[in-house]
C-alpha cells in the first residue's frame, strides 16, 4: 500500500504537471500551496483559488491528478475545499 507524503514546497516540475493538467480551464486561476502524494501517480495539490466570474465563490480547491504512463499528467477532479 502506498503512501501518502504531504510537502508544502511545490517542486518546478509539480507546477507544470499542474498546468498541464489544468489546461483548458478557464476563468480561474489556481496557485499550489500544498502537495500530498501518493505514490509517483497520484497527486492532491491544495491550491489558492481566484475567480475571474463573481458567481464562483470558491477560494480553495483541491486538485487531483493522475500521471499515467509516459508522465502524461490529467485531471481527475476539482473538489472545493471553501
């Protein structure tokens, strides 16, 4: 059973793997403060949130990512946290 690490740095190549795996989400902007891993595929990032729609009152999210073969990041779920 694997796991799980939490790390409050964020390493260069855990952002673009974020990024990655949020493109093409628009009108909202994510900002990582916290990484927990499980294993070297599964990756919870807890994020900042900022909207650029009034509506969406959502200030931190929870981000989970899968990294499947050849380190191809996707998106799994977006889950608000508040």
């Amino acid at each position: 059973m694997k796991e799980l690490e939490v790390e409050s740095t964020i390493t260069e190549k855990e952002k673009q793997m974020l990024k990655i795996a949020l493109d093409g989400i628009n009108g909202l902007s994510f900002k990582p403060i916290t990484v927990v891993k499980k294993g070297e595929e599964d990756y919870y990032f807890i994020c900042e949130v900022k909207t650029l729609i009034r509506n969406l009152q959502m200030k931190m999210a929870k981000v989970y990512v899968r990294v499947q073969e050849e380190d191809n990041p996707k998106l799994l779920s977006i889950e608000k946290l508040s």
